[in-house]
C-alpha cells in the first residue's frame, strides 16, 4: 500500500506569490482564500474535482527546499469559473506557494 501523499502544512513566504496575491481582485480573492483553505491535509492524489489539482505534465521547477534540485509543481484553480490559479510545489508534505493570477499568466510564469 502506498503512503498517503497529504498536504500538511501550506508556505506563503514566496515574495512573488504574496505579490500577486495582493494583485487579486476582491471577489477574486475570497475565492482564492477559500481555495487555498482547502489544501491543509488534502491528499493531493485525490483532491476533490473543484480544485482541478494536478501536477503539470512534463513540468519541474527549482525545490523552495533545495535549489541544486528540480521537483514537479502542481496547481489548483482560484476560482470556480477558472479564470485564476496558483502553483506550487509539494515538498516534505508541505505546500510550496509559488505564484498565483489569471490562468495564461501562471501557465507563462513557471
């Protein structure tokens, strides 16, 4: 039986994630703090559909832990029309904030 990868604590510490996220319009916003509620203790292989929570296919980026080694980033959708996102890392059961703002801007910005 494999090990429950579960989310255990989030890290909003990344300056480009809290930058972007001040960006955030004020509906916008609520739904992202809701969103970004919902991933402490998730099991992020089997996040409930809403989220859209997924790794991106193909897709590494530098580890917020260890900068010498590439890890895989995930992202969850801000909004129920899909319109905004964030991604982040998941490290050591812990979820790595990254960046957050409209779809395209994120998919650019990885």
């Amino acid at each position: 039986m494999s090990k429950v990868r579960q989310i255990r604590a989030v890290n909003y510490g990344n300056p480009i994630f809290q930058k972007t996220f001040r960006k955030l319009k004020p509906d916008v916003l609520k739904e992202a703090k809701r969103a970004l509620s919902e991933l402490i203790l998730l099991d992020i292989d089997n996040a409930p559909a809403k989220l859209h929570l997924h790794a991106l296919t193909n897709k590494q980026v530098l580890s917020a832990l260890d900068q010498n080694k590439k890890v895989p980033v995930y992202s969850i959708h801000l909004t129920t029309n899909d319109t905004y996102k964030a991604s982040f890392t998941y490290e050591e059961e812990t979820a790595y904030m990254r960046i957050c703002g409209e779809h395209d801007d994120v998919d650019k910005n990885l």
